[in-house]
C-alpha cells in the first residue's frame, strides 16, 4: 500500500515537472530562460522544453513593431517662441536578451530619449523652420534616436511629429503677416496687369497708326498714278487738238472748248450752295460748238463708209 501511493506520488510529481518544462511561446513574442538567474537563451515562437526548477521564464518581450505616443512639451526655438510640440515613435525589438537586460524600462527611456533630443533638435531651429522643415526634423531625430538605441538591440523605424502649436497671439502676428503678403501679392498682379494691358494697348495703338499710315501711302500712291493717267489723257487730248489746229480743222477746238465749257458749268450747277444761277451764255458759241459735233460725226460715217479716208472738217465761223 505504501509503495503504490508512493509510485503515485512520484508519477503525480513527473507529471507536475513535466508540465512546468513546458513552455508554449505565441507569435510575436519571445521569451528568456534564466537558470539560477543568469541567462542562458532565448524561446522563439512555438513549444520549448525547460528544466524545471532549475530554468525559468525570465523576460517575455514583444517583438512586433510597437508605437508609442510621445507626451506634449514645451520648447522654446531660437527665436524665443514658445511652442508646445508631441509626437509619435515606431520601434521594434531586434535583439531580445539586450532589450531584456541592457536596459530597464524599455519604452520609459525611449520616451525620455526621444523628448530630449526633440527638444535639442528644434530648440536650435527658428520658428519658421519648425513649421516648414517638419520632415527634416522627423529625419533628423530618427537618426540620432535610432544611433542612440542601438545598443539595447532596438530599431527606431520612424519618428513623426504630430503638432506644433505656437501660442495663440503668435497664431494671430502670423495671419495679419500672411494677409499682408498675400495682399501684397495681389496688388503686385493687379500693377503687372494693368501694365500689360497699357503695353497691349499702346501696341495696337501704334498696329493701327502704322496700317493707317500704310493706307494713306498706298492711296496717295493711287491718286498720283491716277493723276499721272489723267495728265497723260489730257496732254494726248492737247496733242490732238494741236494737230487739228495745226491742220486747219477749228470744228476740233471748237468742240474742245465746248466739253471744257459745259463741264464748267456742270461744276457750278452741282454746287450744293448754289441754287440759281445768273450769268450771260452766248448761244452763238455753244450752237457753232454743237454744229462742230454734228460735222466731225458726219465725217467719221463717210470715212469709214468710203474705200479712201478722207475727212474734211468744215469751217464753223461765228454766225
């Protein structure tokens, strides 16, 4: 009887040692096995076998990438701005056993870390560059943090800064500054538009004077060629008459003097101011001009129905 309760003892506290060597690690997670408090290895994910009562679980760390949010602060730039500034931090755990034992508190100093150098980082930057080279800060600051944290076998991936908020009167300098450059901007187009538009207008200006000039040349052009014909037509005519005159033929000037005389009086009939006209006609003149006409009719039939051209003018003398 006492052999067999202590077999069952024995295969009751088997099963108990068994049980405690048993270690089930989860994804994303490792775990360090101390042995009489000193560290020996590390559990990957899945099922280890420990020596119980001589092995134990030390750290269990998460090796997924972890955020944490970096508290609000205040920091003054180098232009004595008051500005309040928060964040958030990536990292991810690469090497357990330092993670585990290079450092305690692991998130708490990387928080403290990442608030001083933030601080150091924009406390030497102007006001206008905190809100302008936000991506180099974050840069900036992922290098030194990630340099700084190498040593407890973690990585910073990224740093990103969330807000700067500048006090409430500087927020109020700023937009009265942006309004003023802004209308600034505005009167500096509307100055370059109303000059273009003046240079435009001055250049169709001076398109309209120069097609206007080119007009007045190209029609003082025509009238000269057309005066140039006329005086030509009329020294022809001249001509003529001379010929006739110098042939005896006074019926030719006779009708000369006649289209010359009635075209002056056309002339002066046309007159818009004119409405009666008072003046001595001698009917003697424009009867013999008209008989003169008929005569150098007459003769231009019989010449061009007789075999030989023959033209004789008669003499048309005052009657």
């Amino acid at each position: 009887m006492d052999l067999a309760v202590f077999a069952l003892a024995l295969v009751v506290l088997g099963l108990i040692l068994v049980f405690l060597g048993i270690k089930v690690v989860p994804q994303g997670f490792e775990f360090t096995v101390e042995r009489f408090g000193r560290y020996t290895r590390t559990l990957s994910p899945g099922l280890h076998l420990i020596i119980p009562l001589v092995d134990r679980i030390g750290r269990q760390l998460n090796v997924m990438e972890q955020v944490l949010d970096v508290p609000s602060q205040e920091i003054i730039t180098r232009d004595n701005a008051m500005v309040t500034v928060d964040g958030v931090v990536f990292f991810q755990v690469l090497d357990t056993a330092r993670a585990a034992y290079e450092v305690a508190h692991l998130q708490v100093a990387i928080l403290n870390l990442i608030m001083t150098n933030i601080r150091t980082v924009m406390g030497g930057m102007d006001l206008d560059e905190l809100l302008s080279q936000r991506d180099q800060i974050n840069t900036k600051l992922l290098s030194v943090v990630d340099e700084a944290t190498q040593p407890w076998g973690v990585k910073v991936t990224r740093i990103e800064i969330k807000d700067i908020a500048p006090p409430r009167d500087l927020v109020d300098a700023m937009a009265r500054q942006m309004k003023a450059e802004r209308d600034k901007r505005a009167a500096i187009l509307e100055a370059e538009g109303l000059k273009q538009a003046e240079v435009l207008k001055a250049e169709g200006q001076k398109q309209a004077q120069i097609l206007a000039a080119e007009g007045r040349r190209e029609a003082a052009f025509r009238d000269a060629e057309a005066r140039e014909r006329e005086a030509e037509a009329e020294a022809k005519a001249v001509d003529v008459v001379s010929q006739a005159v110098a042939g005896g033929e006074s019926v030719a000037v006779n009708y000369f003097i006649a289209q010359r005389y009635v075209g002056a009086l056309e002339k002066v009939a046309s007159a818009p101011n004119q409405k009666l006209i008072m003046m001595p006609l001698e009917a003697s003149g424009i009867i013999g001009a008209v008989a003169g006409i008929a005569e150098i009719a007459k003769d231009a039939l019989a010449a061009n129905s007789s075999p030989t051209r023959r033209t004789t003018l008669p003499n048309t003398g005052d009657k």
